[in-house]
C-alpha cells in the first residue's frame, strides 16, 4: 500500500497510532487486550497506556506491534512521530515563527 506526505502544518493532531491499534487492528484481528498484551510480550497496563493514547510508541513497541500485525515498525513509528511533531509544533508554534531560515543559496567563502 503506498503511503502519502501530509502537508503541514495541520489543523488537527494527527490520530494517535494507540488509537489505530484500539478502533481498528485489534477488532479486526479479534484480540483482546489481555491476549494483545501476552502475545506482545508486555504488561495490560502498559498496552491500556498506548491504547488509551497516554504514552507513546515506543520503538520497542513498534517493533513487537509490527511483528503481531505484520507490517512491521516502521508505519507505527511514523504513526507516532506525526503525533509528536504535531504536538511540540503547537507548543513552540510562536517561538518557530520568529526564526527565519538560513538563505543557503549563497556559498560562504
């Protein structure tokens, strides 16, 4: 399946990978989250955090949620740096505005 660039900024966060993992994956695998949990190798609590979009995905997490689906990491690690992105650029949104690019164009001698 082919993935496309999101033109930013966005005027909404970006869906929390927890939440894609809550709504859609698991549904249609028919897992619960206790089974999820035993099969991911993790505790209840800590997959409940990543479904409840309180914590984030973590790379170890990415790996053993793109093992159990498999799709590997890489989709739930672009999922939550979206996520991450979008959240710092909104706390530093007035800070970003006042810096202006370095003008590349001309070589330094």
């Amino acid at each position: 399946m082919a993935e496309y660039p999101v033109k930013r900024p966005l005027k909404r966060a970006p869906v929390h990978p927890g939440e894609i993992l809550r709504e859609d994956v698991l549904p249609s695998l028919e897992l619960s989250v206790s089974e999820t949990a035993r099969r991911l190798g993790v505790s209840r609590q800590q997959l409940h955090r990543v479904l409840a979009c309180t914590h984030p995905i973590t790379t170890e997490m990415a790996l053993r949620i793109g093992k159990l689906v498999g799709n590997g990491p890489g989709l739930w690690l672009r999922l939550q740096q979206a996520c991450d992105l979008w959240r710092v650029e909104q706390c530093l949104k007035d800070e970003l505005a006042e810096i202006r690019p370095a003008n590349l164009t001309h070589s330094q001698g």
